[in-house]
C-alpha cells in the first residue's frame, strides 16, 4: 500500500521532485557536512593579512585583528608609515650625499691649492 507522500512524488515530474527532495535533505545535510561551509570573517581577516607584503605584514600580525575592517585599518596605516620612513630617510641620505659632496669640493679646492 502506497502512502500519500509516495502517491504525491509520483504525480510530480522528475525535475519538481528533484527540486523538493533538494531542498528538503541536501541543504541540511551539506550544512551538516560541512560546518565551515561560510567563511567566517576571521578567515577572510587571516587570507587578508597573509597577502599582505612582507613589510606591512609584519606590522599587522601584532594587532591580531579580528574584523576585516580594522585590518584593513592597520595594514593603511602601516604603509603609510612604512612610506613616511622611507621618504624620511630618502631625504637623509640626499642631504648627506650634499653634505658630503661640499666637503669633497673643498678639500678639492685646497689640493689644488697647495700643488
């Protein structure tokens, strides 16, 4: 003796009764199998920080954010410094080459002097 859910699947066409035994068991049972099926946000902060360059992620890291927006935050802000240092010591060596550079003139100019 059939039941009234078989006597219902079988009056449905195949792709209406792939559809409802879809959506009733599989999505159930996906989540199930796979709990981690959605990336959780500190997943995307961890793939986040790991592409970062090494310089700037170096500097993140410490922080260990937990919200994509405050790596993103830390990661600017890092650059930024990392920027700021470089043009600063950028500038350093140019004055010092300058610096260097008036020295050798002078020291030129008494060589010449004394031969």
């Amino acid at each position: 003796m059939k039941t009234v859910t078989q006597h219902v699947a079988y009056a449905m066409d195949w792709k209406t009764l792939k559809k409802t035994m879809t959506v009733k068991y599989c999505l159930r049972e996906l989540a199930l199998m796979c709990g981690r099926m959605f990336h959780e946000e500190l997943d995307e902060v961890e793939k986040y920080v790991g592409g970062l360059p090494d310089m700037i992620r170096g500097n993140v890291m410490p922080y260990q954010p937990k919200m994509m927006e405050k790596a993103i935050e830390f990661a600017i802000l890092s650059g930024i410094k990392k920027s700021l240092l470089f043009h600063e010591d950028k500038a350093k060596l140019k004055r010092k080459l300058e610096f260097n550079a008036g020295n050798n003139q002078g020291h030129q100019q008494q060589n010449k002097e004394e031969n």
